[in-house]
C-alpha cells in the first residue's frame, strides 16, 4: 500500500538535519517512507491532502511515567520545603508497610489515559518508565504506539518516619531480584507488536540504587542490547545525597559504576555541578556527560512549576551532550514542551538568539531518536519509519506566519494535531484516536483520580487530607449570591 501526502509544508530530512519543503509530497509504503520531494512519486494507493498542514515526524518523548498523575497534580503550587525543589517526594514516601500512591493507581486506566494523550498531541513514541511494563505493553500494541517499555527498579525505597523525616530504605537482594524479572519482561517484549515495543532497563534514581545494582543494570544492558534510562540531578536532596554518600555528584557516580554510555539517558540533569544551586565550588558534570555519549531528558515544565530551570539547554547543547525532550508528569503536550525549552533557556542565558525554534524541534524529534540509537525515527526521509504528524496550523492562535517551525514552537500546541501515523498505520485521524472512546477514558481517569485523592489519608503520615496537602485555589462559595431585589 503506497500513500501521498500532498499539498502541506514538510519537514524533510537531508545530511543529517531537517530541511523544509513547502508544498512538495511525502509517499510513504506500508511501514516505511518511500519518497519525499517534488518530482512525480509514482503511482499510489491512496492520498492525503494536507494543505494548510504541517507534515512533521511524529514526536519522541523520552521521559514520561504514563498513568493519571494524581500525585502530580496534587502538588501543584505546594509540597514541603524540605524536599527542596523536588514534588514527587511528597506522595512517593509512605511510612514502612504503607503503600504509597502510585502503587494504588490501577496501571490499564493510567496507561490507557497518558497513551492516548500523548497519540493525540502528536507523540509517537514514548520511553514510558514505570512499574506496570506488562499492561502499558498491552496498552501501547492496541492502540498502535511504540514504546521503551520495562519495569522500574531500585535497591532503596522512600520512606517516612513518624516524624515524617524522610529515610531510605534499603533492601539490596530485592533490587536485584527486580532487575532479574525486568531481564524477564525484556527477553519476553523485546520487538513485541511488529518491533513497536522495545525493552529498556529503568533503576529508578540515582540515589535509590546502589553501586552493586548499577554495575548490574549495566551488564544487563550490554548483554541484551538495550538501554538504561534513570532519574539523576531531580533536585537537590537527591545531588547532596550522592555527595554525602559518595564523595562523588551523581554524574560522577554514574560514571564510575559504569551505567553512562551511548545507550544511557540521564532524566532530567537538572542539578549538576554547572548549576549554581548545587552549591559547588567546581566540576566537570557537563564534560563528564559529553565524554561518555550518554543522552538528557530535558522535562522543562515539570521543573519550573517547582521553580527551577536546566543551566542551560544551551550550554548542554554547546558542551556537545546531546538532549531530547520529555514531559515527565503532565500534561504530556511535547509541542508545548519545545516552546518551554526555548523560553526557559533564553531566560536563564539572558539571551534571545540561543535555544532556537529549530534546536528544540530538533531536541523533540532527532535528540529523541539519537537517545534511542534510531536512526529511522524522528525524521522524514526514505527508508525512515513512516510515523508521521500532521499540524493543522490555520488557527487564530498560529496567526499569519512565514516559518511554520518558529510558528509550531511559538504558537502551537497538541490540539493543533489532527492526524497521526505510526509505522505507516493511522491512528489519529481528525484530532481524535482512533480505537478509543476519548471521553470514556477522560471518565474512567477522572473516576481514578477521585479514588486516589479519596485514598491521601491512608498513606499520608500525618494522616492530612487532599485538601490539606493540596489547598483548593479557592475557598468554596458559602450560599446564595442575589442580585437586583
Ligand atoms: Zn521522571
């Protein structure tokens, strides 16, 4: 089966960077692209015409735990000062034989909800990193996404003492243990659903896996041919943590158990010895990074709704370390992130002319695909996997515009996308996802939310509400407003 894409601006890809071409065809035969360019394609089976679009590859987010983040969502605009900069902490740290939140989240209604998010706002591929690897495969295979899948472990757990002082609790053999059932998952997913679900190894942070568990992880990895991604540089507990345990930033950690290489993504990096909040007098994290080829995960949004910001894309970029982007919590809008990505850079620098439209849509498409070692992902160009995105760009929002990418970037968001293609497949077609009820799995999220919120004083240690770790915005209307009598 041959299709055309017509008539639309098309993000083509030549020498190793994007080029546009306006008004030329895209022709892609069942899973693969087969011609971009404005000579005559050949015959074809069918045709899309996609004036007034923007024919883009389809997104990678290399950072996401796909589920309904009522966590998150809780410690929006508060949290404890103590955890420093740092959100997860506050619904991630239960007391001893308490469950905490996100082990009460049921994984096919968090799964299905973030995965059919994310198809709608254009992503086609996400690294997804989180304990339910098994039913996020199941999920992703059915609605035809593909994704890094495997189940997150660690050696230490957060846990809260009954002065609510937050202690780790250490366990080595089940660290272990975990990543043997995670060596299991791969051997059994691996290529899964036509090559859509890869594995991929996740010890969870830096400062809950021990030396023993990375060396680990990292012969794992070299022996099945997959790759690592871990938390490392969230804030500033985990970076003093890793100094106080080892002597050693956790970039520098990493790279003496070994886990940094081409095929390593370091999420987020945020605190690192070139960040002026570490508090160090001096450091080689960034240099350190750049030598080993390992990737950054670049989440902005989560970050600066806690009020820090990465120092910088810009200087990350210029040291060489390569950077793709992620959405880590919510809402998972990559082209949202891209605009974040350029803002908070710019800000941070002082300086208009870095972290370009061109740079942070390149982070979201080939970062991504360089972090994955894909070279037929986030790219148009013939032999590339057919996942392909088109943008709907006449809206009041986009306005007039001359470069539909500065355009994307500064006025785009995911309800601009209206068709999505993966691996020559649609599954997006008029801004909604095909083989999903959209509303069905907004209810059954809104209804798994309610439950989780309803669940806070069950593992909260002081025993506080939602309400109370989460203050409305606004007190409730108490009775009756009249007016005119
Ligand atoms: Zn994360």
């Amino acid at each position: 089966m041959r299709t055309l894409i017509h008539g639309g601006d098309i993000v083509a890809h030549d020498q190793g960077g994007h080029r546009l071409l306006r008004g030329g065809a895209l022709v892609f035969e069942d899973e693969r692209i087969a011609f971009v360019g404005r000579g005559d394609p050949g015959p074809v089976d069918q045709r899309i015409d996609a004036t007034g679009h923007l024919v883009m590859p389809g997104l990678i987010n290399i950072h996401c735990h796909a589920d309904v983040e009522a966590g998150g969502r809780l410690v929006a605009d508060c949290g404890r000062r103590d955890f420093f900069q740092a959100g997860f902490l506050n619904y991630n740290a239960a007391p001893r034989g308490v469950r905490n939140l996100p082990a009460r989240q049921d994984p096919w209604i968090g799964g299905r909800f973030a995965m059919v998010e994310m198809l709608r706002n254009g992503c086609t591929t996400v690294v997804d990193i989180g304990t339910a690897a098994a039913e996020h495969a199941a999920i992703a295979g059915e609605l035809g996404m593909r994704a890094y899948l495997g189940p997150a472990y660690k050696s230490y757990d957060y846990r809260m003492g009954e002065r609510g002082e937050l202690f780790y609790d250490l366990d080595e053999a089940a660290g272990l243990r975990a990543l043997d059932r995670a060596r299991d998952f791969v051997r059994a997913h691996h290529g899964a659903h036509q090559g859509r679900i890869q594995g991929m190894l996740f010890p969870f942070q830096v400062e809950t896996c021990t030396p023993t568990l990375l060396k680990a992880t990292r012969q794992a990895a070299d022996e099945m041919g997959v790759g690592i991604e871990i938390h490392a540089g969230q804030n500033l507990l985990e970076f003093h943590e890793i100094l106080r345990r080892h002597c050693q930033t956790p970039i520098e950690y990493l790279a003496d158990t070994g886990l940094l290489g081409p095929d390593a993504i370091v999420g987020h990096c945020l605190i690192n010895s070139a960040h002026r909040l570490a508090g160090l007098p001096a450091g080689r994290d960034l240099e350190i990074l750049a030598a080993s080829g390992a990737s950054v995960a670049h989440c902005p949004l989560v970050f600066a709704r806690r009020g820090n910001a990465m120092e910088s894309l810009h200087r990350f970029r210029a040291e060489g370390i390569n950077v793709g982007l992620g959405t880590d919590t919510y809402p998972r809008d990559l082209i949202s992130e891209m605009r974040l990505a350029a803002l908070f850079c710019k800000v941070v620098e002082h300086d208009f002319s870095v972290a370009t439209s061109a740079e942070v849509f390149s982070a979201a498409t080939l970062g991504g695909a360089r972090a994955l070692r894909r070279e037929d992902l986030g790219r148009l160009a013939p032999g590339a996997k057919a996942d392909i995105v088109l943008v709907d760009m006449r809206s009041l929002r986009i306005g007039p515009y001359r470069d539909p990418i500065k355009a994307l970037v500064q006025c785009g968001t995911g309800d601009d996308v209206r068709r999505v293609i993966v691996d020559g497949r649609a599954v997006v077609e008029g801004g909604h996802v095909l083989g999903a009820d959209e509303a069905r799995v907004l209810a059954d999220a809104q209804r798994e939310a309610d439950r989780l919120w309803a669940e806070v004083p069950e593992w909260h240690w002081e025993k506080q509400t939602a309400d109370e770790l989460s203050p409305p915005s606004f007190p409730e209307l108490v009775g009756d407003l009249w007016g005119g009598r």
